[in-house]
C-alpha cells in the first residue's frame, strides 16, 4: 500500500478501494446470482489491469472477507459481512 497512509486502519478492515470492490462483489452476486469475471471488476473499479484487481482480492481473502477457488473464474464465496 505505497503512497496512502493507513495507518489509521484496522489491520482486519477493508481499504476504501477494497470496499468498493466487495460491495460490488455482493451486490453482483445478489443481482445475478452469481460473482463477476475479472473483466467486469476490472471495469467498475475503472482499472485497467488484471493485476490491480488480484491483488484486492488477495488482501480481502487473507483479511478473510471472500474465499477463492483456484482454477474458477468466477469462484469468489463471501465469508464475513461488512457492518
């Protein structure tokens, strides 16, 4: 996390960017009944690489807020709520 200061932050807590990206994850989810490729991430978080993205969903999962499943493009399971 080069360049913000989250100091401030639960070591536990969601930065805002990775916020973002788990509301959309749930809302997604609750719309379509099932989680977005990367693809679609990528185009609501306004990113422009693949990379941008794993690396969120690599922070929420050791902060343990989703579960992937390898091989599984759309294999995100949501594990916690966000209050």
């Amino acid at each position: 996390m080069t360049g913000r200061n989250y100091k401030w932050l639960d070591k536990n807590m969601l930065t805002p960017r990775q916020l973002k990206l788990y509301n959309f994850l749930k809302d997604y989810k609750n719309k379509n009944d099932m989680m977005p490729n990367f693809d679609e991430m990528k185009k609501h978080m306004k990113i422009k690489s693949k990379s941008g993205i794993f690396s969120m969903l690599c922070y929420m999962e050791f902060k343990q807020y989703i579960k992937r499943r390898p091989g599984s493009t759309r294999g995100i399971i949501i594990l916690k709520e966000v209050a």
